[in-house]
C-alpha cells in the first residue's frame, strides 16, 4: 500500500513538473528561469523544492518527518548544501531530483 501511495505522489510530482522548464544553472548557484525537485528520504518522496523567478520555495507533503517540517534556515539555491543540512537534522541522506521536461 505504501508504495502504491509513493507511487501516486510521484506521479503527481512529474505532472507537476511539466509546467516548470529547467533553468540553465550558473555556478553561483542560481537559476535564470524555473525549476522544480522532489526531495525524498528514506524511500519516500517528502517533499518538493521549486525555484521560480528567482524565488526559493521549499514544501512538504503530508507525513513529512517534522525534523524536516520544521526547518526554518535559508533556501537559497545551494541544493548541495540543503541537502547536506536536511541530512544532518533527520539523521539519514536527504536527496534532492531534479525533474526535467
């Protein structure tokens, strides 16, 4: 059953993507236009990370472990470091997948 609902949620997450195009990524670690990530951890897709506009926007889905809920630091465009961060506070890898078209 589980992996029936992460299965759903993924599949949302791709439509999802399907209206954001991926950004050419410059080394300071910005993006000129739109971009969009699942962010899983344990197996499980927990979440989303969408850059729009310049704009950082970090969401996560119900059932979210609230170590990661609860973040309240920088997103800033470094997805290396929020990773790493994310990691640390649940105690096991945070990733991070960009979705292209």
């Amino acid at each position: 059953m589980i992996a029936f609902a992460n299965d759903i949620v993924s599949r949302t997450a791709r439509l999802l993507a399907d209206r954001f195009s991926v950004a050419t990524f410059f080394g300071d670690g910005a993006f000129d236009d739109s971009a969009f990530w699942t962010v899983s951890a344990r197996g499980r897709i927990v979440g989303s990370l969408v850059c729009e506009a310049g704009r950082w926007r970090l969401s996560w889905f119900a059932g979210a472990d609230r170590r990661l809920v609860e973040y309240a630091g920088p997103v800033d465009g470094n997805v290396d470091t929020l990773a790493d961060v994310l990691s640390a506070r649940l105690g096991a890898p945070v990733r991070f997948e960009l979705l292209a078209d």
